[in-house]
C-alpha cells in the first residue's frame, strides 16, 4: 500500500468521480430468467425503453417497480426535474437492485435476485417468466472508480455478488482482485467470466441466518494485502459493512478514499440501502 499523508492524495492519485444521469422510468419486458445458484435467479429484460440506459459503474442501482398483486404492470412514479414524483396515496412497490449486465445492442439488462426471506420482490423473481412487466428507475448516478489500482479488494455477501461479479468480469487482465464472500454453502457459490487474476474465499454460514456471522470479519483480519495502491468495496448488511470497514481503515490503517462501503440491507427494514463513510 503506498504511503499517503491524506485522502486528498490518495484521490488525486486514483481519480475516482461522481456522475449525474437523466433520471428515466422504463417499462421492460422478462425476456428469460435463468437460476444461478438455487438462491440466486438472473431475470434478463428488455424493451425499447432501454434506449439510452447508462450504467458507468459496477456498483450502480435502480429502482425495480414490481406489479401489485392481481396487477399486469407496475405502477411507477412520475420523474420530473430529477425529482420523484410520488402520489402517497399509490406508493408503488420498489426495491434497489444492481444492474448485473447491460448489452445496448441487443437492448438486455440482466438483474440478479437474491431468493431470501419472503417480500413482493422474491415473490416476483421467483414467479418472473417471459412476458412479465416490470418497470425501473435510475440510475440517478454512478460513483466511477477507475480501473489503475494495483489491486482490489471486494467483500461482501450474496446481495453483494451482482456488483461483484460485475466489477470482477470487468477488471482488465493486469490487475489482481481478491474476493471475500459470505454465502448459505457450497451452492451458492458463483463462477465469475473475469479476465484479471482472482482470488476467491467463500465462507458459509451454514444454518446461520444471514448478517449473524462474524466470517468476513475474521477472514478479512487474517488477509494479508498485496503491495502497491488498492481500493476496497464492501456491501454486506449494513452493521457488518460498518464494522468491515472499520477493521480496515482503522486496524488495517487504509486510506478512507480508498473504501467505500454500503448497507445493502438491514434486518427489519425494507429498501433499504445506506452508505458508510466519515
């Protein structure tokens, strides 16, 4: 790890930027949906409304609107101004998810759903087939880390694969990645199409419920870095993405503008989605 003085070097060094989109509803179509791992199934959809989808970076989310119960199409919001426009009256039903893939030519995008505990968007992932409307948001806007570092270092738990996976197949085949994953078992493990070198730890929980463990905690405290500048990427539940990012920027002394973590999800709360940071 290069020795800086401040986070301003180290973002000098490694420009990381933010980037502003046109803020979109869009109406898509199920095109397939395939199963992953027996918890994780990829919904692919499409649609001439995906015509000038951007999303610059791995991380990224949308808003999926699913459809009411008994309902062929979601309600949506109104955007207007990059404000949402809500009747509070017709809230619909929406839960942030990564875009896994994006082919503009062939007008896919790829959504992965973590099958857990039951809730309208599970609901929908496990019934989606061919055909199914489903609407989407955003994104709002992309946090870009560039691809120059060293090394990355990406932690996290199923929620977190989509933006893993997506981060690894897009590395480019020079730099080394290394990957901490909490998951259920063996099952759940995910192959990666990744051209950079990757080095994979998956830990299961077994009969433990998710956000429970202490796993990527302590795999993450026995890891030794690499040389050299690296940026690190954690999602996980949102007290364990605290506490992993606090082993590194506080025990590992990394520098701050070279982690960002997030709360993907927390117990009891619904779209939920909440960053950590000083």
């Amino acid at each position: 790890m290069t020795d800086t003085s401040s986070d301003t070097i180290a973002t000098d060094l490694h420009r990381i930027v933010r980037v502003r989109h046109e803020l979109k509803r869009r109406l898509l179509t199920v095109k397939r949906v395939t199963s992953v791992t027996p918890h994780m199934k990829r919904i692919t959809l499409t649609g001439d409304d995906l015509e000038g989808f951007v999303s610059a970076s791995y991380d990224n989310h949308v808003k999926v609107f699913f459809p009411r119960p008994g309902e062929a199409e979601p309600l949506m919001p109104v955007f207007s101004e990059g404000r949402v426009l809500v009747d509070e009256s017709a809230r619909p039903i929406a839960r942030d998810y990564t875009p896994r893939r994006y082919d503009e030519a062939a007008k896919e995008l790829d959504i992965d759903f973590a099958i857990h505990d039951a809730g309208p968007a599970t609901t929908w992932a496990t019934e989606a087939k061919p055909g199914d409307k489903v609407g989407i948001g955003g994104p709002r806007g992309s946090f870009v880390v560039p691809d120059d570092f060293d090394w990355y270092l990406l932690i996290g738990d199923e929620t977190a694969l989509p933006a893993i996976g997506r981060r690894l197949e897009e590395l480019r085949p020079a730099t080394r990645a290394i990957v901490i994953a909490e998951v259920a078992d063996a099952a759940e493990e995910q192959t990666f199409a990744a051209k950079a070198s990757v080095t994979i730890n998956w830990l299961h929980r077994g009969q433990q419920s998710a956000g429970s463990t202490t796993l990527m905690e302590d795999a993450l405290r026995s890891l030794k870095l690499p040389v050299g500048d690296g940026y690190a990427f954690i999602a996980a539940e949102s007290e364990v993405a605290k506490r992993l990012r606090k082993i590194l920027v506080d025990e590992r002394q990394h520098p701050k503008a070279w982690v960002k973590a997030s709360g993907y999800w927390k117990g009891g709360a619904e779209n939920y989605h909440e960053p950590h940071d000083d």
